[in-house]
C-alpha cells in the first residue's frame, strides 16, 4: 500500500481557549485550554473532530463556527455524543455581499450518536458538545493542506464574520441542565427561524 505521508504533520489541528475567546458569549469565562482536536484528512479522507464536554460561563463548548467560500457543502455524520447544531444564511446586499448583521434564515438543530447532518451551501455553521462525555464528529469538508501554518483554519472556509460578530446569532447555553438559546445581540434582524423546539433565555 503506497501511503503519501507529506502531511501527516498538518493532520493535527486544535482550537484553544484563546482564540475561541472570539466567539463567546463570555470572553472573559473560565474554559479548558483546549476546546477542541481535529484530525484533518484532506481531499481523500474525512476529517474527524472531538470536543471536549462543559460549558464556559454557562455556554457550551463548540467549534469557532464559519462560512464556507463558495458553493461548498458539507456532511457531518456524528460518531459519539450529543449536540446542537446551529446553521445560518446571512442576508445579502445588492453585490452579493453578506451583510454581517442580517440572518436571513437561522436553524438549531439537535444531533445524537448516529445522526447525519447536512450543511447547505452559504450556510455558516458551528456545533456545540451538549453532552457530558465528548463529543465526536467525521465530516468530509475539503482541507487545503498548503495552508501557511499547519495549525491555521482550513483555507475553505471564512471565519471573519463569525469573528466580527462574536459569534452566531444564538448561543447555545445550559438552563436547568438542558440545552436553550441566548440571543447575540449584535445582530439587528432574524427574518427566519426554527429554533429546533429549544427555549429561548433572556
């Protein structure tokens, strides 16, 4: 079996309390140093991805979340735990131009060991580990392995508005040991919505 292991040093790629600091609800919270491990495959294999359990002044670990340039979708089969799963499409200006703080459809929705979720095109997305064991996902997002720091976000995809706007238009919080939703202030306008069943926390 011939194996090209060039980039096996690449493969290896986490999020830390730092830079998901960005992305908050408390930027200020107390977290792991690690919120999150993936192992990226690249074109011809899938990329796996594990978060750790807990919550960070209330809200649940999650990935840094991001838009995907182009019309790119994605699959995420989820191998163990539970989570919420948050998907929105921004509105757009006369150019095209994603308008940072205008959703033009938000979905939550609520995954489990054996489920398949599909991200449509324009749809950023992020996951939050709502369990109380890891949480573990296999998805075949492409990487670009030429990515100037291996540890870098993938070239794929856009996280400067996810940045901008620290975060989605929801956060997923625990209330009463369950997973809700806070509102994101910062944006002005949801024009549609499908909260999944799940509370919304003032």
């Amino acid at each position: 079996m011939q194996v090209d292991f060039t980039n096996v040093p690449k493969h290896y790629a986490s999020r830390t309390h730092e830079k998901m600091s960005e992305v908050l609800m408390d930027p200020n919270g107390a977290g792991p140093a690690i919120h999150y491990y993936m192992i990226r495959g690249g074109v011809d294999q899938k990329n796996t991805t594990v978060w750790e359990p807990g919550t960070i002044s209330g809200e649940y670990i999650k990935t840094y979340g991001h838009y995907h340039v182009g019309e790119l979708s994605e699959t995420y089969f989820i191998a163990y735990g539970q989570g919420v799963a948050l998907l929105q499409k921004l509105a757009e200006d006369e150019n095209g131009e994603m308008i940072p703080d205008t959703v033009a459809e938000f979905k939550a929705i609520s995954v489990k060991t054996g489920d398949e979720l599909f991200m449509p095109a324009k749809f950023g997305h992020l996951v939050a580990n709502t369990g109380s064991t890891y949480f573990v996902t296999i998805d075949d997002s492409p990487v670009d392995f030429e990515d100037r720091d291996p540890s870098s976000f993938p070239g794929h995809a856009d996280y400067s508005l996810v940045k901008q706007m620290r975060g989605f238009a929801y956060y997923v919080i625990e209330h009463a040991g369950k997973p809700a939703l806070k509102r994101n202030m910062l944006y002005k306008t949801i024009l549609k919505e499908d909260l999944g069943g799940l509370p919304v926390i003032d």
